[in-house]
C-alpha cells in the first residue's frame, strides 16, 4: 500500500499531476456552475497552472541539485508524513 502511495505522489507533483490538476479544477468549477465564456474561469485555471509550474520547477531543480530521483523524492515524503518502513521479520 505504501508503494502504491508513493506513485501517486510522485505523479501528483509531477507536471503531468499540474495539468491532470487544472483539468478537475476545469470540470468542478464547471460543475459549480461557472460558464465556460467567461474569461474570470480561464484567469482562474491560468493563474492555477501557473503557480502549480513555478513550484514544480523549483521542486525539480532542487531535486536536481541533491542528485535524487523523483521516486527517492516520494519515499523521503512519505517517510516524513508515516515514519521509516518497519524492518521485516525473518
């Protein structure tokens, strides 16, 4: 389960996981009733996307500059939210 976990987090900080974002964001303002024509709901997901884009791009250089991959990433997450994986028993 916590494997499963991670993969999800690793792909909802991707920038695949800001666009899939920006697209529920789309469909539940929507839903809420917001008109499609109207340029206050296009400024709204641009403004969105937008700030998602700044912080993925300093998320990524700074995994950059400490070397880690995205899934190291994810892991050192989750560690942090659920604690270290308990050791298994032989």
């Amino acid at each position: 389960m916590r494997r499963a976990f991670t993969h999800m987090l690793v792909w909802s900080l991707s920038p695949v996981g800001t666009l899939l974002n920006g697209a529920l964001l789309i469909v539940t303002l929507l839903v809420a009733g917001a008109r499609w024509d109207r340029p206050l709901l296009w400024l709204l997901v641009a403004l969105f996307i937008g700030a998602s884009a700044y912080f993925d791009i300093r998320a990524y250089i700074a995994r950059r500059r400490r070397g880690l991959s995205a899934y190291e990433v994810g892991e050192a997450v989750m560690d942090h939210i659920w604690g270290p994986v308990a050791a298994e028993e032989e």
